[in-house]
C-alpha cells in the first residue's frame, strides 16, 4: 500500500467521523430545542460539548490528510480549491455562528440563579441561527463529498456546494418545525403530569 492510500484512508476515516459528529449534533440539537427543564438543556449541552473529541481530530485528519492527497494531485483541477474553501468555511461557521451560541447558552446556565426557568433561556435553546448553522455546514459537507467523488469543472463544483448548502437549509427546515412540534407536545405531556400530581394531593387532602 502506497501512502498515498493510507493518507486517502485516513482522509476518509476522519469524514466518516465528521459526518458521526454532524449527525450527533443534530440529534443533541433537537434535544436542547425541545428541553422543558434546565436541568435537561444543561445535560444536553454538557454532550454538545463533548462532540469537539470526535470533530477536532476529524478535521485535522480531513484537512492534513486533504491537502497531502491535493499536492499530489497538482494545480488545474476546480474541485479541490472548492473542497477546501467550503471545508474552511465549514468550520468557520461552526465556530462563529455555533460555537458563540453555545458558549453564551453556556454562560446562561451557569448563572448562580436557583430555579432558573426554561422560559429564561428558551431565545437561546431554539435560536434559529444554530439550525442554520448546522444545516448549512451538512450541507456544505454532502457538496463536498460530491466533489471529491466526481471531481467536477467549475459550473459542477459550485453547482455541487450550492445544491448541498440548499438540501441543508431545507433539512433545517425540517428539524425547527418537527422539534416545535415535537415541543408543544412534550410540554402539554408534563402540564398534564403536573395537573394529576395536583389532583392527587388534593384527593389526599380530602381523605384527611
Ligand atoms: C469536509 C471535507 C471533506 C470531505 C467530506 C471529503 C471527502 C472525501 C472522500 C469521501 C474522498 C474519497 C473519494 C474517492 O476515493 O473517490 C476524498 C478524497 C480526496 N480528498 Fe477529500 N474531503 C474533504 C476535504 C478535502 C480537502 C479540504 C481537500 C484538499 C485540500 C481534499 C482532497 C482530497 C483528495 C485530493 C482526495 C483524493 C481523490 C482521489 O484520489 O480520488 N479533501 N475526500
């Protein structure tokens, strides 16, 4: 085996983790939108958190091994210079856009306030800035995987990271309106829980 294919594996073991990363976010993502306690955002932004283990090396293997594979390869092509734009903004938008927001959700948590309310941070838990974040950066990253499969000219590659970048958006689309629906439901489950807490104290009142 050539090091250009052990490089090539690496390269392609560290997007298999990207995309394991990618799609923890969006599960960790629904669950901070649709929290109804501070206690449950808190757990769920303590495991977005984590997700950096699996991203950080992802990306230092995309990127090291990407651009290795890329100086073999040598100048003419569209596609790699576009891989390595849409990878760069990738990870400027999950540290500009997501990684502010988190931080700042973070800050909000850890406020020495007792029973802090959700409703206190809920502009913070379902900002639509994070959906879109997320989508665009899947996204971009499903445009990426094109061009690295077909190796496009140029209307291809840009036409590849344009499509990826719109099936991203409508994906987050999707999530905000399925974890408001989801939402409403959860939130109507735990007032109804709490009616029949009240109902029981008040039958155990009676019995006294
Ligand atoms: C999120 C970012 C990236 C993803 C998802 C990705 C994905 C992939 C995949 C799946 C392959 C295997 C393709 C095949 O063998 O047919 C590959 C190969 C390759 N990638 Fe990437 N890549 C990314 C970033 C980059 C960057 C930034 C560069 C260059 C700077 C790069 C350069 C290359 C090269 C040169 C190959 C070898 C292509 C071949 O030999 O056929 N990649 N990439």
């Amino acid at each position: 085996m050539t090091i250009y294919y052990t490089v090539l594996f690496i390269h392609v073991v560290s997007v298999i983790g990207l995309f394991i990363a990618l799609a923890a976010e969006g599960a960790i993502l629904f669950r901070i939108r649709t929290a109804q306690s501070v206690d449950e955002t808190r757990f769920f932004v303590g495991a977005f958190q984590r997700l950096r283990i699996v991203a950080i090396p992802s990306f230092l293997g995309i990127l090291v091994g990407g651009l290795y594979l890329a100086s073999k390869w040598g100048r003419g092509t569209f596609w790699i210079p576009f891989a390595l734009g849409a990878t760069l903004l990738i990870m400027l938008i999950g540290g500009l856009v997501t990684g502010k927001r988190i931080a700042r959700l973070r800050n909000a948590l850890s406020s020495d306030e007792i029973d802090l309310p959700i409703k206190a941070i809920s502009a913070k838990t379902k900002d639509n800035a994070l959906l879109i974040s997320y989508g665009l950066r899947a996204g971009l990253g499903l445009g990426i995987v094109f061009l690295m499969t077909a190796k496009p000219d140029l209307p291809g590659s840009l036409g590849a990271l344009a499509a990826g970048c719109g099936a991203g958006l409508l994906g987050a689309a999707w999530m905000r309106r399925a974890s408001n629906r989801i939402g409403t439901v959860r939130c109507l489950w735990s007032q109804t829980r709490r009616f029949d807490a009240g109902q029981k104290v008040r039958f155990e009142e009676a019995q006294l």
